[in-house]
C-alpha cells in the first residue's frame, strides 16, 4: 500500500507544470557546462593546452572567472535539478512506451541521474574548494577494474558499453531522434530549422568524443595498461596528436558549442 502511494506521489510530480521548470533551469546549466567545453577544445585545438574540455574542466573554468562562485553555484544547483528530473523519469516516466522500450528508457534515464550528479558533485567541491585536477579519475577506475579476476575483460566490457553510447549519439543526432524532445512549434520556421542543425552537430560532436573514450578504454583493455584510458579530455588530446588533429579537435569543440546552444532551445521548447 505505502508503495502504491509513493509511486501515486511520484506520477503526481512527474505530470505536474513545475517540473517542466525543474528540467528548463538544468537544462540551461547543462548548456553553459557544453559551451565551456567547446571554448575548451577550440583553445586546445589553437595550442593551449592549460585547461581540460571535459565536464569537470569547464567547471573549473568557470569558477576561475568574474563572479565564477555564484555561477558554478548555479550550474551545481541545475545539474541537481536534471537529476531530479531524471530520477523521477528513472523511476514512473516513459509511461507513452510500454515493455521493454519503456525499461530501456528509464535505464537511460538513471544513467543520466549518474551523469548528472557527477557534474554537479564537481560543481560543489569546486565552489567549495575541494576539487583537484580530474585527469587521473578514469585512469584510476581502469587501473582498478583491471586489477580484478578478468580485469582485461571487463576494461573491454566497458569500452564497448561507452561505445554504444557514442554511436548511439551519433545515431540520435543524424536521424534527429532528439526532436521528440522539443515541441513541434520549436522545430519549425527558421530558428527551428537552425535548433534542428544545432542538435545535429551538437549530438554527433558528442557522440564521435564518446566514441574517443571508448578507443582510449578499448586500448588499455587490448595493452594491460589502464593509464592508457582516459575521458573526453584525454581523447582530445589524442586525437591532437593525429594527422589534421587540430582541426578535428576543433570540429569536436564547435560541436560541443552547437550542443550547449541545442539545451537553450531545448528548455524553452521542451517536450516531456
């Protein structure tokens, strides 16, 4: 009976207007972490290499910059409403699919809790000045998978978890799965049809530096070495090293930049 009432509870927020504000503010933050990301891998790909474009590094650079502690204050705070947001999806959302594709869903949306919360920890212990360079951080999960019974196999396992990301966001991108997120209205006319380019590029930059983790996680599963994975700013930096790197890199960063701009019109025309 008390479950009955807490899932009752839960369908309640998860139908209720306000929660469609709840989604818009992360959204927005999720947005500013992306456009700093961008700016990131565009500068790496410009030779300056002081900062990480990943999640943790443009947290990072925000708070190094004009009133940075109320802003990574609010990202913080934002990140842990998309958390809400997708918990409550995690747990009562995607009832319009039913089965099997609806369990995929909500499996997905509690990756994304995970996601998120990870940010928005980095966001706190930034703020808060409890944070260091994150650069050893999926090393050091390597190095720890690899030190278990088929420590290689499960490194693997993992790569090709990542990868199936990363081609799934490729895919979502060229097939524009991302507009039924968005309200029909939000698609249409001109600045629809430059949200609907945005997200192209924007989920196809995300997905090819997905898909760069998972070579890094699948090389270290290959060579026994777990220094040799890394996260989205080690694979920038691989790729850097690479014939046409810098331009590639720097494609990936604009890419990242037309994904932070896509979550701005994504939360003034989202579609729950």
């Amino acid at each position: 009976m008390a479950t009955r009432s807490a899932k009752s509870a839960a369908r309640a927020v998860d139908d209720h207007p306000a929660l469609d504000q709840v989604a818009r503010i992360g959204l927005v933050a999720f947005g500013v972490v992306h456009l700093v990301m961008g700016w990131l891998a565009i500068r790496l790909a410009f030779g300056d290499s002081g900062g990480e474009a990943d999640s943790g590094g443009a947290v990072r650079e925000l708070a190094q910059q004009p009133f940075g502690g109320p802003i990574v204050w609010a990202v913080g705070i934002g990140m842990v409403m998309l958390a809400v947001w997708q918990a409550i999806e995690a747990a009562v959302g995607h009832r319009r699919d039913d089965g099997a594709k609806r369990l995929r869903k909500r499996l997905i949306s509690l990756g994304k809790v995970i996601l998120y919360g990870a940010i928005a920890a980095t966001a706190f212990k930034v703020v808060t000045g409890s944070s260091s360079s994150g650069r050893d951080g999926t090393t050091s999960f390597s190095a720890e998978l690899m030190d278990l019974p088929g420590g290689q196999v499960l490194v693997g396992l993992v790569a090709l978890g990542i990868a199936a990301v990363g081609v799934y966001l490729v895919y979502k991108g060229l097939t524009e799965r991302f507009l039924k997120d968005i309200e029909v209205g939000g698609a249409s006319g001109r600045v629809g049809s430059a949200y609907v380019w945005l997200g192209k590029v924007g989920y196809v930059a995300k997905g090819a530096a997905v898909l760069g983790v998972a070579a890094l996680f699948g090389y270290a599963a290959v060579t026994h070495e777990p220094d040799k994975s890394g996260g989205i700013d080690e694979a920038l930096r691989t790729v850097l090293d690479q014939p046409f790197g810098p331009v590639l890199t720097g494609l990936v960063g604009a890419g990242f930049v037309a994904f932070g701009l896509f979550c701005f019109a994504w939360a003034r025309h989202i579609n729950r």
